[in-house]
C-alpha cells in the first residue's frame, strides 16, 4: 500500500527553501554516485540474466523503469568508473557530470584519464566539447557553396518533405539523425572484458561513439576499433497507427541494388514508390528466412520415422545427429513459444527477447536429452549460455567456447568423463 505524499513546499520560508534544496542536490549526487557503483556491480556479475533480461540496459529500461537515454549514460559511465574509480568522488560532489563523462569516453585511455578528468571538472558539455576537440583535434570541414532557395521554393519544399514516402526512380538518401534508442535485444557488452561473452559480442569501454545518442549495440563478433568512424544509425519515427517514417544511410551497393530491384520488380509496382519496392522484396526474403530459421513451410510434411527424435543413448546415432531437431519439431516450438525467449527470472519475469533466438534443450543432449517438442524451448542467445553455465558448468563452457574459437585444442577440454568428445557441446542447438 502506497502512502500518500504531499507534494507541495509552497509553505517554506525562502531560507529553508535553499536550504533543502541545496541538501537534496548534494544529495542526489552522492546517490547517483553510489548507483553507478551498484549498476556496475550488477552487470559484472550478471545479475539481470537470471533476473530475466537479455542485457543490462533491457534491466535498466524495463526492471529500472529508466528512459533510454539515462539507461545508457548511466551505463556507460558505471563501465568508466569500474576502471577509473576517481570519477565516484568527482560525480559525488559535483566536479563533474554523468554527460560530460559520456563525451570524454572515446578518449579515456590509462595515459589520458588523469588529465581528462582534471581538465573536464566543473565544465558544461560545451566546454568539454571544446575541450576535446584541443586534445583530440579533427580536420576541418570542406567549404562547400549552394544556391539558396528562395522562399517559395521553400515552402514547396517543406511541403514535399511531409511525403515521406520517397521516390524508388531516386531512393534519395536522406541524412540521418542520431538514434533515437531503439536498443536491441543485444547486451550492450561486458563491462570487464573485450572478448566474446555470453551474449556473444566485443566492445570497448574507449570505443568511439555519438555522446548524445544512446548506445546502439554492435554487431555480435566484431569489434569496433579504437578510432573507427561511428557506425550508420536508422532512424524510425512513428506517424500514426499504419505508418513509420525511416531514415537510413546507405551504402552505394546498397542504393545501386535496390535501384536494379525496382527495375526487376517493375511489372508488379502500381508505383514508383521506395515503400513498395521493400514490400516486394519483403515478401520474397521472409519466407525463406523463416524456413531457414524455423523449418517454416506452405505445405509441411507429416513427419516420418527417419524424423522422430534421436537421443544420444541410440546406439546408431552420431553426436550431430543426435543434436539435430526435426524440421517439425522446430515449427512447433517456435509456434508454441511465439518465437521469443522462454526464459522466466526469479520475480516472473520473462524474456522479452526475440533477436538471436535459438533453440535449447531444457536436459542438454550431453545428458541424455531429446529432441522433442517437450524438452526443446526457445531462448535468447544470453539466457541460452547462462542455462548452459548453470547445467554443465561455467568451467566446462569457457573450454567449449576456447575450443570452438580455436585458442585450445579439443584433446585439452575438459570433458566431465565423456569419452567422445563431440559429445561434449553445450546444450544448445542455435538456429541458423
């Protein structure tokens, strides 16, 4: 039960009035402080996996009831402060800002964290803008020259750019904004670590990205180097209940093959419109996605004795077969759990995950597990490696993870007793 506040400090004289108020920022500064070392703790030790969220900035937003923006920078910083914890005092009394540590981020380096820091105290994001740019300074922008339109040819135009819908004759791109937080299903990254992790992706702490924009996550198993231009962002913004304006930066193959589909396309186009074209090519492309990812067919077949589930305790079956799941088992699976992650945390929560979904057996293959319909879920590439730490080992599966990334040789992983060693695999079977 709820107890209810007054909200209302209209009765304060003006001395106690600056008073509580410059108590309570001193205080918040103190608690965001004191959050961030909480924050970091908890994505270091992965708490919000078996909480039931794929990444620590899903547990922000959903669990935390963060908005995008703050879940990130909160983030980003809590990962500065784990390798730099001088930042806790100087967040704590007001030396600096949460946003001001977000844009010094791309330059925090052992050498430079000192002197950053130092030089960045009680200055604005402006301030440390420029300041940046002293320490890191960038080419300067070509002169470019054009024609001003006259103000009925701005008009006209303001009028045409309400037409979102562009013209596939020209699939003009149109330059793209900074992202508005659409976060992905993908863990924004380990804060402890470079290399692969659970959920399978690489990032820095130092990586160069936008300040103002929430953090987009990387493409799993690549690694952004230190100075790397910042990857495109699409931009989606709803218009109404049917429409979604989008806003992307394409590369030049991109464009010439969606120029040479809209030719191809032509005799079924009722018009020249970019909107139509993806439909089209939509309509082709997901059918076989989903048969590659789910045995999705028109027409599927009634299974056959050759399809019915193999367990490893089958005499005539090898370790990949015995992983294997038939194509109908897949469809209904997938149907059953609406194509989304399984997994429950310990307050109820499920996954709300659908990106990176693989299949999982619930008793591993190693142990004698099925490929049937009842012990075969879906799960998030996350909750998958955890399950798999949690039934086989966390020892066992960084040697399965060492062998499958080539650094140990096979004959070195440890096995638990079993004498094949292809039988020793995690209790996964991810979807194409």
């Amino acid at each position: 039960m709820h107890t209810a506040r007054t909200w209302s400090v209209t009765q304060l004289s003006n001395e106690v009035l600056d008073r509580e108020y410059a108590a309570r920022v001193g205080n918040d500064r103190a608690s965001t402080a004191e959050l961030l070392m909480y924050l970091g703790e908890m994505e270091a030790r992965k708490r919000y996996i078996p909480a039931g969220y794929p990444s620590m900035f899903r547990f922000c937003v959903e669990h935390g009831r963060m908005s995008e923006d703050v879940a990130y920078k909160r983030i980003r910083t809590a990962r500065m402060a784990r390798r730099f914890p001088e930042i806790y005092d100087r967040i704590a009394d007001g030396r600096l800002t949460i946003s001001a540590l977000v844009l010094l981020a791309p330059e925090m380096t052992e050498h430079t964290a000192a002197r950053l820091l130092s030089d960045a105290e009680y200055k604005t994001n402006e301030q440390v803008k420029r300041l940046l740019a002293a320490v890191a300074p960038k080419p300067d922008v070509p002169t470019k020259e054009r024609e001003v339109p006259s103000p009925s040819a701005s008009v006209a135009a303001s009028i045409e750019s309400r037409d979102v819908s562009t013209s596939s004759a020209e699939l003009a791109v149109r330059p793209v904004a900074p992202s508005q937080s659409n976060e992905s299903s993908e863990s924004m990254g380990p804060l402890w670590s470079t290399t692969a992790d659970a959920d399978g992706a690489h990032y820095r702490s130092g990586a160069s990205e936008a300040p103002e924009a929430p953090e987009t996550p990387q493409a799993p198993h690549a690694t952004v180097p230190r100075g790397a231009p910042q990857a495109k962002r699409t931009q989606h913004t709803p218009l109404s209940p049917t429409s979604m304006h989008v806003s992307a930066t394409l590369s030049m193959q991109v464009y010439e093959q969606l120029q040479e589909a809209r030719e191809l396309l032509s005799h079924r186009l009722a018009s020249r419109e970019l909107s139509e074209v993806l439909e089209s090519l939509l309509a082709i492309a997901l059918p076989v996605l989903r048969k590659q990812k789910f045995a999705e067919a028109s027409r599927p077949r009634a299974p056959r004795s050759k399809d019915r589930p193999i367990n490893e305790n089958d005499s005539a079956a090898s370790p990949s077969q015995a992983r294997q799941i038939p194509a109908h088992v897949k469809r209904e699976v997938w149907e059953r759990d609406g194509g989304r992650c399984t997994f429950v945390g310990t307050d109820g929560h499920r996954c709300t995950c659908r990106e990176r979904i693989e299949f999982d057996h619930r008793v591993p293959v190693a142990k004698g597990g099925a490929s049937t319909v009842e012990n075969v879920r879906l799960l998030c590439r996350a909750h998958n490696q955890y399950e798999a730490e949690r039934l086989l080992g966390e020892r066992f599966m960084r040697g399965k993870r060492a062998w499958a990334s080539g650094k140990i040789h096979p004959r070195r992983t440890p096995i638990h007793g079993q004498r094949d060693k292809s039988v020793a695999t995690s209790s996964t079977t991810a979807a194409p």
